[in-house]
C-alpha cells in the first residue's frame, strides 16, 4: 500500500508540475487537486472498466511508439525529411483503424497481415519507410 501511495504522490505531483509549466495561470495546487481527485474518479470505476476503456487506446498507441523508437536506433534516418512523417503516419493510420471500430477501415486494418497477431502495422511502417526513403532521395 505504501508502493502505491508513493507512486500515485508522485505522478500527481509531476502531472501537476507539468501542467503548471504549460498553463502557468493555473496555481501547481489547483492542477494537483484536480488531477488527484479526476484519479480517485477514476479509480472508482474498478479494474474491468478501467481495462475497457484503455485498451483500445493502447492498442492506437503502442504500434506508433515502437515504430517511433525503432527509428530512432537506424542512424541517417533523421536526415531524410520524409522518413518520420510518412512512416509513423502510416502506422498511426492502421493502429487507430485495428483499435477502434471504423467500420470498412477497421475491416481493412485487421485484413493485413500479422494483423491476427497484433502485428497488422507491420506492413504500413514499412511502406512509410520505404516511401519517406524514396521521397527523401528524390529531393536530393
């Protein structure tokens, strides 16, 4: 209990911090208070619909943070102009589309392959990767 409590201390109060560097007008307390009781509200929803809810936006999000730090291991890409946006676009585009329900486009998104796996923006990395490469040499 104690973990948890100084875990929660912690976040409140470096969320809090945060937002008063982006929103100096608001009072650090003010912003602490509002997240700390906005957390308890939440928490008060229980495990299953905290897990209902986030899921999804995990799934939108996670492809694009591996692809975006993935990237950032290939040296020369930063470089090329073309390579970030169009690969993390593509990405971006599919894992919204597996993630939530859009109707023909989900359809499409978990149509790919390795999309059964979880893997479906696979494919639209690599075809940003090779199009921001492509595009990038064309510039040159």
């Amino acid at each position: 209990m104690l973990a948890c409590f100084n875990t929660c201390v912690g976040l409140i109060a470096c969320v809090g911090e945060y937002f008063h560097t982006l929103l100096s007008r608001i009072p650090y307390p003010t912003l602490a208070a509002f997240f700390a009781a906005a957390s308890m509200l939440i928490a008060n929803l229980g495990l299953a619909d905290i897990l209902r809810l986030s899921v999804p936006m995990l799934n939108a999000l996670y492809p694009v943070a591996i692809v975006l730090i993935t990237l950032s291991f290939v040296p020369g890409l930063e470089q090329r102009r073309r390579v970030y946006p169009l690969c993390i676009g593509c990405t971006a585009v599919q894992s919204i589309a597996a993630a939530l329900p859009l109707g023909t486009l989900s359809a499409l998104a978990n149509a790919l392959p390795l999309a059964a796996l979880g893997f479906g923006w696979v494919l639209p990395a690599a075809a940003g990767l090779l199009a921001g490469i492509f595009l990038s040499c064309t510039e040159e």
